[in-house]
C-alpha cells in the first residue's frame, strides 16, 4: 500500500540509472545505513557487537568479492578463505615491518597483496572452467595454507603461523571498544557495496555477466575473456583480501592460518549459493543466514525452557542447519535474494490483486 | 553509419550489388581432423548488398560465417577485409573491425536483460577503464548514458520497447532472436552476418525479421551475409547468393540464376540416373 511508485516518472536516463529507482526504496536504505550508524553503535550490547554485527559485516564484505568471482564472472572458486588469509597476513606483515603505514593503508594494501594473487590463480581460468577450475582453486586454498604454516618469513617466524596485531588507531582515533571497530567494519562495507554496484551495473559487470552467459558470443561481440576473467578475479580478490584483513584485525585479533581454512571458503560459498548468486543484496542476506541461524537455533531451545544438553543442542543445531540449507536450495535454487525481489514485486499490487 | 532518420539516410549509399567488394574470400579449404568442412571455395561480398548462403544441412554455410568473424581458422585460403588481408584472427579483432553476428541457435547472455544484452553489443566503443566504472561519476556515468541513447534507438527501431527490462531467458524465441539482432546492430557493424534469422519462425514473424533486415540494409547501408532455408526469403531479399553442398561452391550469382542452376536443383531434389 505504501511501496508504490506511482507518480514517479523517469524523466532522464540518469534517474534511470540510479541504484535505487523507486522513492521508498531509497528513503528505506537511507535509513538502515543511518540506523546502522548512528543507533546501533549506541544500543546495541558489546556482545551483539563483538558475536554478531562485526562477523556478519565482514564475511558480507567477502561474501560481496566472492559473489563477483562466483556470481556475476561464473568462475567457481574454492580458494577464498585462502585469499582472505593472504589480506589479512600481508597487512599484518606491513604493520610489523612498517610501523608508520596507517591502519587504512595497511588493510587496502593488504588487499592489493591478495589482488596480485588472486590474478595468479586465476590464471587457469583462461583455459579451465567448472569444476576443473574449482579443483584448480582448491590448489590455491592448500598452497597457501601450508605457506603460511611453513615459511616462517611470512609469520614473522612465530610459532605455528600465529600471530596478533597490538592496539590499533585509525588516524588518531581510537579502536578499541567494540562499536568503535563496528563503525570502522561499517565503513568499508558501504564504500565497497556501492563500488560493487557500480562495477557489475556498467561495462566492467557487463562483460563478466556475458562470459559467465555465453563465452563464445563474448567473444564475437569483442569482448577478451582473458580480461574480463582476470578482472574479475582481481577485483573479487582485492575484496576478499580487504575482508581477510579486518577478520582478522577487527573481529579476532590474534590468529592461525586456521581460521582461514577450506571451512571458510565452503562457508562463503554457501552463503553467496543462500543468498543469491549475481546479487549484491543477496550477499548480505546469505551472511546474515549463515552468521545468525546457528544463534538462532543455539537460543530456541532455551526460549521454550527444554532441558538440552548441550551436545545434543550443538547436534540439532548442525542437524537442522544442514536440513535448512538443503530445503531451501530446493524450494528456492535463486536464492533469498530472488525471494526478496519476488515479494517486493507483490508488495508494489497488495492489497490489490493487479 | 549513422542510426539517422530514415528520410535523410541511404542518399549517399552505393547501389545495391553494385558497391565496392569489401569481404574477398579466395580459395577457402577448413578442416576439422580428416573431415573438409570446406574445400576451395571463393566469393566476395559488395559493399551494401545482401549476399545469401544457402545449401543443404551439412553444407558448410555456418563453418563459412566462423571463418569470416574468426572463429575459425582455414588452414588454407586468404581473406581480404576492406582491402587488406587478413591473417589467422581471434573474433575480438573481426568485431573491432566492423563485423558483427547472429547465431544459429540463439546466443543471448541468458541471466541479464534485453537492455543489458544490447548494451553489451556496444562494448567496443566504451572507453571507460574498471576504476571509472567503480566510481560511476562523470565520465562513466556521461558514457553509460551517451551508449544508452544509441541502444534506445536499437529498441525503438526494433519496436523492443516493452520488454527492455526482461531478463532475456523469459522471452518466446522470436523476441529473441529479434534482441540477439539488436546486439549486432548496437554495435553499428559495417558488415553483419545472420545465421539463419528466421529459423524456427512463423509466417508473421518471418515478415517481420525481413522488414527488419531489410531496413537495416537500406537505412544504415550495412551491408549483410545472411544464411536461410526459407528459398523464398532468399529469392525475394538477396542480391546475389552462393550455393554449398558438401563443402564445396556449386552456384554463384543472382536469385535468378542459382534458381534455374542445374547442380543447384540437383543437390536441392536429387537427380535421376
């Protein structure tokens, strides 16, 4: 009844072009990033921050990089948590081997490291392509775990690959308490969603979605897939990395090449298959499934006052999870981002039927 | 080319047929393995005519269109292109050079919409770098629009302009094969190449498709290779028409010749020994 449009004509091609073409639309998303900004940080509990809202902005943010990879380009990749590693281990080593580098450059360069490799793996993608290529990537994923366990030059020669960052700043400011890293989380998920938007909304995202579509008729139409394909593992990539790092220095603090295993890159890439492949929104709605489903079904029970031990509660909970995922990619194969277009097209008619 | 008006256009275009010869093909031989797809074969295309392929299944004519946008590579023969020769070309370089196609079975990019899809067809000519395009501000913006107005003009010509927001997999077969011409016309080739148009078409939307190339043969003087089944398309539209059967040329020449070509009606009907 209230998401209408109207009386809101198009009068040029630049309102035609906006990200957000319908009025509610945009006064909607105005106001979440303004909640976001300005109330979130002042109520929410330092738990909510530290447990929920930081991992679910950062794994967005490389769900967002894998989704240009996965999504909009068709390449498969099985090696992202292994290009999150390389971001977040390249800042690291630039923070202890440059202590003058700000916290912002550190982590973009972090992410410019994780470019470079990601364009070096991605390099089979110019002649294999599927599950191949998938296998391909998988090589990316164990190369780098074993690099980072076993060269002890990469790790500043700490025991077992870990490590931790001290206190951190960004230009003055403080980042310590909790919603203080939020905002700084925040920050690079807007600029980085709306960089992504712009990317696969113009050429640069027209040219993957033909490579992904329909190679050969790219091809004929000019389009070089050695370009389109290394660009776009290059940009996935850069996000990835950048994501790499702030998981690493935002959310954990300390950590092992562990946390950045093939655990992570299969979690990302269900969260993108959840969420929506070739969707920027989808990719937050896939985070916020995997990140807020298992505390969801963690606290249900408790809710209802049934006396679960907490195997058993960790065993339903693996068990339902499971259970959803596959229910859901058989009721839904596009995603919840496909649900969310659907009801937003009902939304525009109800309560009238046409 | 210019997409102009259409009272203002073809003033200055060469008579039909009688243009200059802007494709040469001499002596074209492909092989895939011990299979000859195509065996000596020789014609030339004018500049502003509408040149058919036509033959039996099997023929060559499809191999014949790879060969000109460099899909393929003959392994003997040359290929002159305006004037100059060409050697062994990657399909970029012939849509570079002005050569767009359409494609036998329909190679639309299936997950994006009509307006995306011929967007795509204009690629070439975007200038845009990657980091432009992240910021989408000024120039990017400025070009995205400037290649929007040429692409309307696509759709307007087309009469496409209901369905510019549907993703393209959602279309019944005529629109799109209609969108896939669209592609190849927004990149304002000088030489388009049509794989069977109108395959799988009904008598309606067979009328339609003719109109439509011969508008863009006359008003942009594009000039135009086309492969077809339906002979009386051919007849009627085609300037002058090569004949394949097996891989080699058995006719050359206008409608009225091949049609009363004896080899031509053999391969077409069969002989009686």
């Amino acid at each position: 009844m209230f998401y209408r449009e109207n009386g809101q004509f198009k009068a040029s091609y630049v309102e035609d072009l906006r990200i957000f073409k319908v009025t509610q639309d945009r006064v909607a998303v105005l106001a979440l990033v303004a909640i976001a900004v300005l109330l979130v940080p002042m109520l929410a509990s330092d738990y909510l921050l530290r447990a929920v809202l930081i991992p679910f902005l950062i794994l967005s943010l490389a769900a967002i990089g894998l989704n240009i990879l996965v999504g909009y380009c068709g390449q498969i990749s099985l090696g992202t948590g292994a290009f999150m590693a390389v971001g977040a281990y390249a800042a690291w080593n630039i923070g202890v081997r440059i202590p003058e580098v700000p916290l912002l450059v550190q982590i973009l360069l972090g992410g410019l490291c994780a470019t470079a490799v990601g364009v070096v793996f991605g390099i089979p993608s110019l002649r294999l392509r599927g599950l191949y290529l998938a296998v391909s990537t998988l090589a990316a994923q164990f190369f780098l775990d074993w690099a980072f366990l076993r060269i002890p030059a990469l790790t500043n020669h700490s025991a077992s690959g870990s490590v931790s960052v001290g206190t951190l700043s960004f230009f003055g400011l403080p980042l310590e308490s909790a919603w203080q890293k939020y905002l700084f989380c925040l920050g690079f998920v807007v600029v980085f969603a709306v960089i992504a938007k712009n990317l696969v909304r113009t050429t640069t995202g027209r040219q993957w979605m033909a490579i992904r579509d329909m190679d050969i008729a790219a091809g004929v139409i000019g389009i070089r897939p050695a370009y389109a394909k290394l660009t776009a593992f290059a940009v996935s990539s850069f996000i990835v990395g950048v994501s790499g790092a702030l998981w690493g220095f935002m959310h954990l603090g300390a950590w092992e090449p562990l946390a950045f295993s093939l655990d992570r890159s299969f979690q990302l890439l269900f969260m993108i298959i959840i969420g929506g492949l070739g969707s920027i929104v989808g990719s937050f709605f896939g985070a916020a499934f995997i990140v807020l489903l298992p505390i969801v079904l963690t606290n249900v029970p408790a809710l209802f006052g049934l006396p679960l031990s907490v195997d058993t509660a960790v065993h339903l909970e693996h068990i339902i999870f499971g259970s959803l995922i596959v229910i859901f990619l058989i009721a839904e194969p596009h995603g919840l981002a496909r649900l969310w277009s659907i009801g937003r097209e009902k939304l525009r008619l109800w309560p009238f039927p046409y | 080319m210019n997409m102009t008006d259409i009272n203002s256009a073809t003033v200055t275009a060469p008579a039909r047929g009688q243009g200059e010869v802007i494709l040469d093909l001499q002596n074209i031989s492909l092989r895939f393995g011990g299979v000859k797809a195509l065996t000596d074969i020789s014609f030339n295309v004018r500049e502003h005519e509408i040149r058919s392929i036509i033959g039996p299944n099997g023929a060559g004519k499809s191999s014949m269109l790879n060969v000109i946008n460099g899909v393929y590579h003959p392994q003997e023969g040359r290929i002159h292109f305006r004037g100059e020769e060409r050697r062994k070309m990657e399909p970029q370089v012939a849509a570079a050079q002005g050569i767009a196609r359409t494609f036998q079975n329909i190679a639309l990019f299936k997950g994006m919409s009509v307006l995306d899809n011929i967007m795509t067809g204009r690629n070439l000519k975007m200038k845009c770098n990657l980091f432009q395009h992240a910021l989408f501000w000024g120039r990017a913006q400025k070009e995205e629009i400037e290649h929007r107005i040429k692409v309307e003009e696509v759709i307007d010509f087309l009469e496409i302009q209901g369905i510019r927001h549907t993703p393209v997999g959602r279309l019944p077969y005529g629109l799109q094969k209609r969108v896939e011409l669209g592609r190849a016309l927004a990149a304002e080739p000088e030489l388009l190449l049509l794989d069977e148009p109108m395959a799988g078409m009904n008598v309606e939307e067979k009328q339609d498709m003719c109109r439509f190339i011969l508008d863009v043969n006359d008003q942009f003087g594009t000039t135009i290779v086309l492969i077809e089944h339906d002979m009386g398309v051919v007849m009627d539209i085609s300037d002058r028409v090569v004949v394949l059967d097996y891989g080699r040329k058995i006719g050359d020449g206008a409608p009225d010749e091949v049609k009363n070509n004896p080899d031509v009606i053999a391969a077409y009907l069969g002989t009686s020994h």
